[in-house]
C-alpha cells in the first residue's frame, strides 16, 4: 500500500503484513503511522483498515469546511497523545465513492472502525473535551 507520511509529505510503499510494525519515513524516518494523522483515500482505505490491528478513527473533511478546518488541531492533538489508536483523514470531494459507500452526509463525521467495521460515529466539529470523552467511549465499546 502506498501511504503519505504525515510529517514531511513523502510517499511510502508499506508492505501489508508489516503495517502493524510502525513502519517509518523512507525520507525523514520519522513513523508513518503514530503521532499524527493519516491520510486515506478512496485507493487506500479499506487495505488500511484491514491491515490495522489497532482502532482507526478517521475524521471525515473538506478543504472548505471552516468547522472541519477549526477541528483539525484538537484531531491532531488526540493523534500525538495516543499511539495506542490510528488516526486518519478522509477528504470527502477527493474520495466521493469512499464518502457515497459510507453514506457521508455531512462534514466533519468521525468514525471509530474496529476489524474494518465502524462502531462508532458523530457528525459534527467536536471541542477538544467532548472529543476526548466520545473516543473513550467508542474505544471501551
């Protein structure tokens, strides 16, 4: 699979079966897949959520969305906090089948997916508090 790392923006090939390893930046060497978010697509996302052992909670964007822009730092804040969770980040008009398929509707949603699965979702631009509180809750169900 080919994934951008969140630091400096270079594009890695990451075998499948070493995904869970932390794989690191053929550039910066920093971890492609701890500390800050990821970046999914429409080619990417189903390989990631199955190849992933730990949840993946993904926040569901668009470049013009002002309460999706206002979201980002606390969604990035969360992703530096927990290593113990993958974060990523869908923008819906560059991955509209990937938003159709999972009936994205409005912007930003937030999903919690488990084994491929979503257990959990909220739409709406959380603040960082009520964020915190949704995701451990999602992540002890």
């Amino acid at each position: 699979m080919l994934l951008a790392c969140p630091h400096c923006h270079a594009t890695n090939r990451i075998v499948d079966t070493r995904f869970n390893d932390e794989p690191t930046c053929g550039r910066c060497g920093k971890p492609v897949t701890v500390g800050a978010p990821i970046a999914l697509d429409d080619a990417n996302f189903d390989t990631v959520l199955a190849a992933s052992s730990k949840p993946v909670v993904v926040d569901f964007w668009a470049a013009w969305c002002g309460p999706c822009r206002g979201f980002a730092p606390v969604f990035a804040a969360a992703a530096a906090r927990r290593s113990n969770v993958l974060f990523a980040k869908v923008d819906t008009d560059a991955s509209p089948q990937l938003s159709a398929r999972l009936s994205i509707r409005s912007i930003p949603t937030l999903a919690v997916f488990r084994q491929g699965q979503v257990i959990e979702r909220v739409s709406g631009a959380l603040p960082a508090a009520q964020f915190e509180q949704w995701l451990g809750q999602a992540l002890a169900a």
